[in-house]
C-alpha cells in the first residue's frame, strides 16, 4: 500500500476512534446520571434514525474535506494527529470524577458557581457563569485543564477538524499582503481558549506572528504551555476583554474568532464584531467560526435545540436565530462568505481597502 494511503488510513482510524469513545463516554456518563440524578435529565427530544443519518454523513464530509486540504498543503498533515495525547489520558479520569458536581448543578439549576477569591470587577456579568455547566466556569486551572478533551467528546472528535476550517479562508485573505515580509503580518485569535486554533495556524502560517486573546487567566496559562514550547516563535498571550481590544486600530492583517459568539449576549456580540473591524488595516480579513444556525442548517434543528436544553448555555438560542451577515455588515465587514462544516458555519469578511 503506498505511504499515502497509510496516511489517510491512519487518519480516518483516528477519528473513527475518536467519535466511538466520544459516543461511549457521552452514553455511559448519561447512563450514569439517569441513575444517580435523574431529576437533573434534561427534556431533550430523542435523535431519529434519519437525522444520526444526517449528522454522520456531515462528519463524513467535513474529514473528506479536513484530508483533502492537508493534501493540498493547506496545512501540514501532522496537524491532523496533533493534540496532547500524554496530557488528556491523564486528564481522562479527572473529566469523570467531575461529572457529579456538573450533575449536581445542572440538578439545582445552579449556574453561577464560580470561585469565591474571583475578582469579579475584572468580568463583564455575563461571563460569570458556569457554561455547559462547567465547573468554575472558565475560571480555574482545573477548568482549563479538562476543556479541550471536554469539547472533543462532545463533538465525538471533531473538534479541531472544525477549527481547522479557519485556515484555508485565512491564507486566503492573508495572501493580499504577500509583498510584505511574512514576519510583519500579525494575526490576532480573539477567545483563544486553551490555544487550539492559535496552534492550527501556527502550524499552517509559521512566519506570521501571532497573538491570542482571552479573559481567562487559567486558560490562557494552558495556552502558553501548549504552544510556547521551547523551540519556535513566541505566541503573544493577552487577558483582556474582546469588546474593548488593546490594540491600535488598523493595525492586524487577520484576525479570528472561534466558538465564542454563542456564548454572548447580543450586545456584546456586535460590540466584539464592531473591535474586531476596528483593529484590522484595511484590506485584512476576519474569520469567524461559531455554531451552524436554524437559517443555514434546519435539518440540525433537534440537535441545536437538545445542546442548549442539556448544556447551560444561556445565550444560544438568541445565537441560532441571529443574523450574524447582518451583523458583519453593521461592523463595516464586506465580502461577506459562509460555509458549514457539521456542527460549525464559518464566516470570512474583509475590512474594505477603502476604509479608513
Ligand atoms: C467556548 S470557549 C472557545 C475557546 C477557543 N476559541 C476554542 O476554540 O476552544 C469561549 C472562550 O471565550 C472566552 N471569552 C468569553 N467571553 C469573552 C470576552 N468577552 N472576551 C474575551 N474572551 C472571552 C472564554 O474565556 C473562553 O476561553
């Protein structure tokens, strides 16, 4: 068998893998909490035959296409293997001696448990809450520590393929600014989380420097460790707000922004799309990635309707009937394009040449 198709197989077995433990874990820990909780059971509508027929033909398609662009080089194919494997095997079995208080609170509709030595001056109200029912919210190294092998199972192991669907539309926008020195364009991930997509692209665009924002301290710690290793170019980590970026206007080439407009109130979302136009030079594209909508994909309607009645996610339902275009457009954005991927639309807009 040629090495290319070793390759592929191999790639293919790892998602495969992925989505059966992702499935085991999400049936046995609902299993679980059945029994020992069943007051904490959410009314969630059953998935029909038809509609898991859907969703994995969906998975299928995104990984065909996760494939073909690492084919075309759009990013090396060691990214399709990365993650911190050694780290999430020893955090596996912390994901499962947290799962009662998640139950406990979900239970008792407890959703602003979040730690007492927390200054909460330094977070907008909406942030102190205890998203997906998280424990401390996103507020503790221990949240940080099981995020990402938590969004991994919840998406059965296609977390990072969605993520990495930023990256072609990115190089895309990027290319405007080839005659520049790859070193002086910089590109800014706003909610970088524990640091998954600022990795994706570092592996995609090495040259370009990069920066990561977010307003948690304990995941931007995770971040660090994970992608400011010994060798390489540093990435730049900052605390701060999204809807006041610390960044001169005009002064970005690309900026991101991935899974964090669902989980904002409205007026914060269109604040964070009016910064993230502000701080690009015209003629720099922003690329968003956040949930599939009821507009765009109806056929999913029973899933994104089940994941804000199980999770506590207090702002997705306003999320899914929003008008992210018109949004974009109110922030000045044009160019406007968006295309799903599974569970996960992405936008690209540019910030006009023209605009000053
Ligand atoms: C669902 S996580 C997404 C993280 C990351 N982008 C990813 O792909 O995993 C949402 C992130 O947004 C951050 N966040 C929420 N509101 C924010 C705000 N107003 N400004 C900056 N970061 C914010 C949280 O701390 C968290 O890291």
């Amino acid at each position: 068998m040629p090495k290319k198709d070793l390759t592929q197989l191999a790639y293919q077995t790892l998602q495969n893998g992925k989505s059966i433990a992702g499935l085991v874990h999400k049936g046995l820990s609902t299993k679980l909490m059945e029994m020992i909780f069943p007051e904490a059971n959410p009314d969630t509508q059953p998935v029909s035959p038809e509609l898991l027929n859907k969703l994995r033909l969906s998975i299928a398609e995104l990984e065909k296409v996760d494939w073909q662009e690492a084919e075309q080089g759009l990013y090396p194919k060691a990214q399709l293997f990365e993650a911190p494997w050694a780290q999430w095997a020893k955090n596996y079995p912390n994901i499962w001696l947290d799962l009662p208080s998640t139950w406990i609170r979900r239970r008792t509709r407890s959703v602003q448990d979040i730690p007492l030595n927390i200054d909460r001056d330094n977070y907008p109200d909406y942030y102190l809450q205890n998203f997906h029912h998280q424990t401390d919210g996103y507020l503790s190294n221990h949240s940080a520590s099981l995020y990402d092998l938590q969004v991994e199972i919840l998406f059965n192991g296609t977390a990072d393929v969605m993520r990495r669907r930023i990256i072609a539309p990115l190089k895309r926008g990027l290319n405007k600014f080839n005659d520049r020195k790859p070193s002086s364009i910089r590109v800014l991930d706003v909610a970088t989380g524990t640091g998954r997509t600022l990795k994706q692209v570092k592996s995609a665009v090495p040259e370009i420097e990069l920066l990561g924002i977010d307003l948690s301290n304990s995941y931007l710690k995770q971040a660090n460790k994970y992608l400011n290793t010994k060798n390489g170019e540093h990435v730049q980590l900052i605390r701060g707000n999204a809807e006041e970026l610390p960044f001169s206007s005009n002064s970005l080439q690309g900026v991101t922004c991935v899974f964090l407009l669902h989980e904002l109130p409205q007026m914060a979302r269109q604040n964070v799309l009016n910064e993230c136009f502000r701080v690009l030079e015209p003629g720099g594209v922003f690329i968003l990635a956040d949930s599939i909508q009821l507009a765009d994909s109806p056929e999913f309607t029973t899933v994104m309707e089940n994941f804000y009645k199980f999770f506590h996610e207090p702002y997705y339902r306003n999320y899914i009937n929003d008008d992210i275009k018109t949004r974009l457009n109110t922030s000045g954005f044009e160019g406007i394009t968006a295309q799903s991927h599974f569970m996960t639309r992405i936008w690209s807009a540019t910030k006009s040449s023209e605009s000053c």
